[in-house]
C-alpha cells in the first residue's frame, strides 16, 4: 500500500457546510460538539475531500471492516480556552504520530502531513469555540477516529483496508467527574487490581490505541472503583489503571524521591502524551536544566522506568517507603490513587502533596498559565467561515 500516486490529506481542499439555522441538538447529546471533520482514503486514489459539517451518523457496508474486527483506532485529546478567551491544544502532534503508528499495526492509512490535519483540527476547535467554558477543568474532548469501511471479511490479497474513513468529532469535558476530585489525606480514586481480565501482554497491542483493547476488558470494572489496575505476568506487575498511565512515588535508599512509571520495552504500556511530559518536565527539573515550573517540587528527585509488581507496592505500603501514586492521560490530566483493592485485601495509599503540584502544573500549562518554554502549547487560529475559505463540494469517484 502507500503507493507514491495518493493524495495527501489537503486542508486548502476542505468543503463546509455550515449547521442549518433549524438546527437543534437531539436529546441526550447536549455535550456533544456540532460539528465533525471527515476525511476519506481509499487504495485506489488516496485522502479524498475533507469536509466539515453538522454532526451526524455515519453508514457503512454491515461488512465493513470495523464493524466486523474491530478495525478501528482513536486518538484523544482536549481543546482548552485560556482566560483571555483563546483555544489550545497541547502537543497536538504527538497524538496524530501515534494515530499513524495505531493506523499501521491495523493495516490503515498512516500517512499524512501533520501540519495539513492540525490545520482542520483547528478549524473544527474555532468552530466549537462558543461550547467551551474558560474555568479550569472544563475543556472540549476531541476523538479523532480512524477506521476500515471496507469488507473486512473473507480471504483477501493482503490484510491492507481498501477504504477507510478519518473523522473528528469532539464532546465536552470529559473526565471532569474525577478532575480535581481526590486530593489529600484519605482521598484519591479506588482502583480494583484485576487478575481475571488481562488488558496486555508482550507482543499484544497494549501500546496501540485500537478500539479493540477498550471493548474487550470493559467489562472487568468493578462497582464502587473508579476503574481497574491491570496486572500481567507471574509477579503481576502493574501497566496501567483504567485507560491512564501510572506512577507510583517512592522513597529510595540514598535519599531521593523515586517517580517510578512502567517502560514501554515491553509494548505492554500506552505510551501516553501525559506520562512523557510529566517525565520530561520532572527529568530536566531534577538534571538542573530548568526549574519544574511551579515551586515545590524537591531537588533530589529522580524518574525511574521500570517494572513493579502488587508485592512491591504491598511491601512499600508496609514499611512506609511507598509516598504516593498517581495515574496521569488526557481525560484527567493527573488523578491521585487512594486505595487498591487486590487479592481481597483493601490496601491504602498514602497522599502526597506533590501530586497536586504536577497537577496544577500540567493543568497550567495546557491552559497557558504557565509557559514552559517549549512550545507545547498551540494556539487555535480563529477561523470565520462567512468568508467562503471552504471550497466547492468535490465529486467523489468511486475506487
Ligand atoms: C490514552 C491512554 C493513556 C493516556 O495517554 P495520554 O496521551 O496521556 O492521554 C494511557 N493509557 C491508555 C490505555 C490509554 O488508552
């Protein structure tokens, strides 16, 4: 696939049809954005026109492949406004390279310019512009989707899609629920650490974000914990709780102060946006090379990746080395654990005050409080689609 005749996805191409003036929010999708980005691909020509329209469902061949095997990946992440009133996304481009990287394992298109789909991205953001509040925790959600709409069925000349569909739709505040919820003494999420449903192993698609790997471990969640703690392996280590990454805060023996999260070697772990920056941010506070942008944050500190197993954590409970833990991704941006349900035993988990200052940093920074000087911010561009930059509705020609 990926011959060298495709078309690219191509902004300037886009075609928008603005909501009509009768339109009306259908019940129960009040948090839902207006609009969505659409762009097609097939083998044959490549990305067709982009459009951006009303919201709506989308139809496919009850063959399609994502219907079928579950040929389906997303992306996610969250468009904030500033106090002065202008959108942001953070790091959007580490999200779309791991759409391309989630698209390749599943044999659908993964190539395109970056630049070309950030500037759609904004154009949906500006149009939703009115939807998002400007007070902290609040935020419009994005879920990019990439999915096979062909016959995903029978024996094929090779398992590439022949057609698949890119779209964009976005809904408001998500992880709000917990954002902020659990900080201090005897606070913090509960996570059930579940044996029975495993979410990764080596060489599985753990570090992909396929559709399949949420739909098949859904239904281990546990009534009363916020979400599970996945365990893998004889020594059940922990990858992740829920769909966030996870670090666990501890005291080492010379002193310093351990965040240790799980490594990506093994292909078990979602190589979240969240997890880098906090690692990024923590690493050159701790190397001297910046100062972590709020005050607080220790000296002698330092970022471990590694395995670590429920004994451990046990034992770190028990003999107090164990300081805190935290779970971190974009929905809500950095949550404190407080209890970890595991063999029937409830284990608690000691606050720390350090968590709300990686929190308030992170949150800060996407927001535009803070600059951390690295341009991780991007600034929306305002868009008013009057002006006709849409251009004329192309004819689709069948592949
Ligand atoms: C999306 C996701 C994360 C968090 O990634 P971010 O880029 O920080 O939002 C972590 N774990 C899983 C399983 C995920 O799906």
């Amino acid at each position: 696939m990926n011959g060298h005749n495709l078309a690219p996805i191509n902004a300037s191409s886009l075609f928008f049809t603005p909501l009509p003036p009768s339109h009306i929010v259908p019940p129960g999708k009040e948090s839902h954005g207006r609009y969505m980005l659409t762009i097609p691909w097939n083998r044959v020509s490549g990305w067709g026109q982009p459009k951006i329209g009303p919201r709506q469902d989308l139809s496919f061949d009850p063959l399609a492949g994502v219907l079928q095997y579950a040929v389906t990946c997303f992306e996610g992440m969250k468009c904030y406004k500033t106090e002065q009133g202008d959108l942001r996304l953070f790091r959007p481009k580490k999200n779309f390279d791991r759409l391309k990287r989630s698209a390749s394992r599943l044999g659908l298109p993964s190539e395109w310019d970056n630049d070309e789909l950030l500037e759609l991205f904004a154009k949906l953001m500006a149009l939703e512009a009115p939807l998002v509040p400007n007070t902290d925790g609040s935020n419009l959600y994005i879920r990019p989707t990439l999915l096979e709409t062909s016959e995903g069925f029978g024996i094929k000349e090779d398992a590439f899609a022949a057609e698949a569909l890119l779209y964009v739709v976005t809904t408001l505040n998500l992880g709000l629920g917990l954002y902020g919820s659990a900080e201090g003494e005897g606070k913090g999420i509960k996570l059930d650490a579940c044996k029975e449903f495993i979410r990764a192993w080596p060489g599985g698609t753990g570090s992909y974000k396929l559709g399949a790997n949420y739909g098949t471990v859904n239904i281990s969640k546990k009534p009363g914990y916020a979400m599970s703690l996945w365990l893998h392996g004889q020594e059940d280590f922990i990858s992740e709780a829920g769909a966030m990454n996870v670090f666990i805060i501890k005291q080492a023996e010379d002193g310093f102060l351990e965040f240790i999260t799980m490594s990506l070697n093994n292909g078990i772990v979602l190589p979240g946006v969240t997890r880098e920056s906090i690692i990024e941010l923590l690493t050159e506070h701790a190397e001297g090379e910046k100062d972590f942008p709020i005050d607080g944050m220790p000296k002698k500190i330092r970022v471990v990746q590694r395995d670590i197993s429920m004994p451990e954590i046990i034992k770190g409970v028990e003999d107090g080395t164990l300081k805190g833990m935290f779970g971190c991704g974009t929905g809500v941006v950095v949550v404190q654990v407080g209890e970890i349900r595991y063999q029937g035993t409830t284990y608690k988990i000691p606050s720390n005050p350090l968590i709300k200052i990686i929190r308030d940093t992170m949150t800060g920074i996407q927001r535009g409080k803070i600059d951390e000087g690295r341009d991780w911010s991007f600034k929306v561009p305002e868009w008013n689609p009057e002006g006709k930059e849409g251009q004329p509705e192309e004819e689709v020609t069948a592949a």
